[in-house]
C-alpha cells in the first residue's frame, strides 16, 4: 500500500509540473514566490502553487498627426503680350523694353445751315479726319508718335509765300522723358501749348470743334513744329509748357530765320488740400510771340460749320496780286479757367487778346514788295458749361495736356458709357486797319477791313461708348455785327448750323 501511494504522488507531481511548464510557455513569467518544503513523507500539497499574476496593462495606443500639407500658390498669370488694356490696343515685348500703342481715329460729319445770306456752304456729309496713327515706347524713357491724315490735302498755292515741307503728317514727335511726367522733352510736331483748347485733342472736344476764340482768332495753325518742354506732377497740382517753334504752322518748315516763343501753365490751388470734389479746378494763362518777315497769310476766319466771316483775301487790280501776309512782331495772351466739380459737372471760359502786325504785299513782284501796312488787333472768350447726366469726365481722361499714354497692368474693365450735354457762348470783336488809310489800300475793297464782332450761341451733346466711339450733335446760332464790307454786304446778320459726327478713336 505504501507503495502504490508512493508512485502515485510521483504520477501527480509529475503531471502538476508538465501543467505548470505548459502554463509558463503560454503567460508571462509570475514573480517568484518563496518555496516552502514540506515534511519528508508528506503528500504533496496543491495550496504550495502560486496563483498565476494579471495580465500587464497594454501600452498606450500613441496617434501621429501628419503634418499639414503646405500647398504653394500657383505663379501669377504672365501678362499678355498684345491686346486691350482697359480700352487701350497694345504690343509689347515680356520686360516691356519695347510698347506700342496702334491707334487711329475716324470722324465722319453732317453739316447743315439755315440763313437767308447769299452762297452760304453747301449742306453735306464730310469725311473730316482719317488718321493712322502709332505710339510707344522705346525703353523707360522714350516716347514716339507718328500719324497721317487721308483727308486733308495741300493748300492753294497761291495763299502761301512757300511749299508746304510735308502734306498730311499730324501729330508726329519724339519725347524724352526721363522722369515720369515731370519732364518731357518734346521735338517734332504737335499742338502748339497756347490756350487749353489747343492742347485738347480733338477725339475729346466739347463740342465737334474747337471754339472761334481759340480756332479761328487765336491760333489757326492749331500745330507747329519745334521743341517743347512740359510737365506735371502726379497729384496734377500744377502744368507746364515752354516752346521753340517755327510758328509757320502745320506741315512747314521755316519761312524766314525767326523763331516763335511760346508758353502755357496752370496752377490748381485746391488740390494742395488733398483729393476733393474740387481737387481739379485749375487757373493758368498763355502767352505767344514772334517776328515776322513775310510770314504766312493772314487766315481768313469761319465758323465750326465752315461759314466765313472774315475775309482777308485782297481784290485784284489790273496784273496786280496782293495779299495779308504776316509781317513784323506780334504778342498774343490768353488767359483761362477750368472749374470741373466731382468730374459731373462743371464751367470753363477763356480769352484771348491778340496784337498782329500785317503787310499788304505785291506778289506780282520778285521779289515781293510791301504794298502797306495794316494791322489786326482784338479780343475774343467764350463761357462754357456743361455736365454728365450718365457717367463722368474720366471716360475720356484730362483736357489740355496730350500726357504720353503709358502701359498699366492689363486690366478687364468694360466699357463706360456716358451721355454729356454742353453749352457755350463766344464773343469776338477784332479790328483789321491800313497804317495808312489814305495809301494804297484806300481805294481797295478789303473784305475784312474794318471791325467784326460776332456774338455765337451753341449747343452740344455727346454720347460716349467708352473713349472709343462717339456720337455728337451740335446746334450754333451766329449773330455777325460791324463795319467790315463783309458784314454790311450780308442780307441777314444771322446764320444756323446744324451738325452731327460718329467717330471712332482707337
């Protein structure tokens, strides 16, 4: 018996161990406990097996965010190389070395007169201007501009004391300008910097074309060729201009070795005060002056519509020819203010005095002889006021500066609209006199001789499609008073016009 619960107690020690073995395998390894030795002869003991230790908490589960994705903004569009900026055609190469500016400018009219006066114009449809034209840049600091006129041709030859140098050139000069707008040197042809109206281009009239004060009386060659110095600030506190010019006019070279000095400047005295619905109200003046030896004709005067009024053609007598010409030194001034209010509405009036020394020459001679001397001595404003029912002035920019276009970023903007509606009043009173009346003038019937007033009332509207086409129409009503035959032989002192224009102006 004894024995068999000896080999018993081995059987079960042995199968407790091989448990505990295959336990360890599957658990991790308990802390070990002390053993405790049983008396010799004891049965073993199950109470002497340590209970089997907790499981071991898991490790904290850790989350990694990633890193936000930085994503690059995609490069700024490249600038085109050619099409409208804003209204404005362009070519141009990628560092703007080099800009051009293709433009041109169409203006077809309608011309229509009321008057009971013998061989007044004929009514009609005139092609006006048609003009090609480019402008650009050359460098920073380079401006060009060359242009052509189809629809003008050479003048009588019989008016002129020379051959016109070139026929149907316009507006073609190269300017310097160095730093921005402040300085520009200005050499070719151009309009001439006297009076506001005369340094406004005629894409941007008021009305379909300049006044007779400014015109007809103050400056009739409109261009001339020579060299000019100009400028202004960005705030526009202020313009310049002083000029070296043939003074012969548009298209001639100089007639004889003088030269004409001429000037304009304005100064705006509330723009110092910050911008303002008032900021571009401006006061300035002009002056002009220069010596003639047989200089050009005396032009003869008309209206817008082409109405003359003033004749300073002389009769023929016998073989003999004369003519007015431009002889000796004139002054001419002008003064001017322009009152824009918040760019909607606003007035303008200038005048312009004008002291002219002139000879009757025989032209029959070679070469020619002064027949007499006469004079022409005057004054003559207008009163303009006006206003944008639909948009404002900004649509077709500054009058009186013609500043070199410059490239901007190209811009979407769409085209502007905008209605204007205008009205002006001139006087003139002039006074063409003989030194000696009782010469060889006296017994000559001079047109013009004598003393012209005219008294011209008119009204205008423009409707605008961006500063690109336009529609006008005009009303004029002119009252002809004085003592020249040309007055007196008239059957009614007043005379009509009605007229109308579509151009483009590219």
């Amino acid at each position: 018996m004894r024995t068999r619960a000896s080999v018993s107690a081995v059987i079960l020690a042995a199968g407790l161990a091989g448990g505990r073995t295959a336990s360890a395998q599957d658990t991790p390894a308990a802390p070990s406990v002390p053993e405790t030795t049983a008396p010799a002869g004891a049965p073993p003991s199950t109470d002497a097996v340590p209970p089997l230790a907790p499981m071991a908490a898991p490790p904290p589960t850790i989350i990694v965010t990633p890193a936000p994705v930085v994503v690059a903004p995609p490069p700024p569009a490249e600038e085109p190389l050619a099409g409208f900026s804003n209204g404005t055609a362009f070519l141009r190469a990628p560092d703007n070395g080099f800009v051009l500016f293709p433009n041109g400018r169409l203006q077809m009219d309608g011309y229509f007169y009321k008057t009971d006066n013998a061989n007044p114009p004929k009514n009609t449809f005139l092609l006006k201007r048609a003009r090609l034209e480019l402008a650009g840049w050359v460098g920073p600091a380079v401006y060009f501009q060359i242009g052509a006129d189809f629809a003008t041709g050479a003048p009588s030859a019989t008016t002129i004391p020379v051959a016109q140098s070139n026929l149907n050139t316009t507006d073609d000069f190269v300017a310097l300008a160095p730093c921005e707008e402040r300085i520009i040197l200005q050499f070719g042809q151009f309009d001439a910097p006297f009076t506001l109206e005369n340094r406004t281009s005629d894409k941007y009239f008021d009305f379909m074309e300049r006044s007779i004060t400014v015109r007809a009386f103050g400056i009739p060659t409109n261009k001339e060729q020579g060299l000019m110095l100009h400028g202004t600030n960005p705030d526009r506190n202020y313009y310049y201009a002083a000029a070296v010019l043939n003074g012969d006019g548009q298209n001639f070279k100089n007639v004889d070795d003088n030269f004409d000095l001429m000037g304009r400047g304005w100064l705006a005295p509330l723009s110092f005060l910050g911008p303002g619905p008032l900021h571009d109200i401006t006061l300035g003046g002009s002056y002009w002056t220069g010596n003639r030896t047989f200089g050009g004709p005396l032009a003869n005067q008309s209206t817008a519509g082409g109405y003359t009024f003033l004749n300073a053609s002389l009769p023929k007598v016998g073989m003999d020819a004369t003519q007015i010409n431009q002889q000796g030194r004139h002054h001419t001034w002008a003064l001017e203010a322009n009152l824009p209010i918040a760019h909607k509405l606003g007035v303008r009036w200038e005048l312009v005095h004008k002291n002219q020394p002139l000879s009757a020459y025989d032209t029959t001679l070679s070469p020619n002889v002064i027949a007499a001397g006469m004079h022409l001595r005057g004054w003559s404003t207008y009163f303009e006021a006006w206003a944008w029912l639909v948009g404002d002035d900004r649509i077709i920019g500054e009058p009186g500066m013609q500043m070199p276009t410059r490239y901007k970023k190209f811009g979407v903007k769409p085209p502007q609209s905008g209605l204007m509606v205008v009205a002006r009043l001139e006087l003139l009173d002039e006074k063409l006199t003989a030194d000696d009346p009782t010469g060889a003038l006296a017994g000559l019937k001079v047109g013009g001789l004598g003393e012209t007033k005219l008294t011209s009332f008119a009204l205008g509207a423009n409707y605008w499609c961006s500063k690109r086409f336009r529609a006008t129409f005009n009303w004029t009503l002119n009252d002809f008073n004085g003592d020249t035959s040309n007055v007196k032989g008239l059957k009614s002192k007043t005379e009509q016009e009605l007229s109308f224009r579509l151009a483009i102006a590219l």
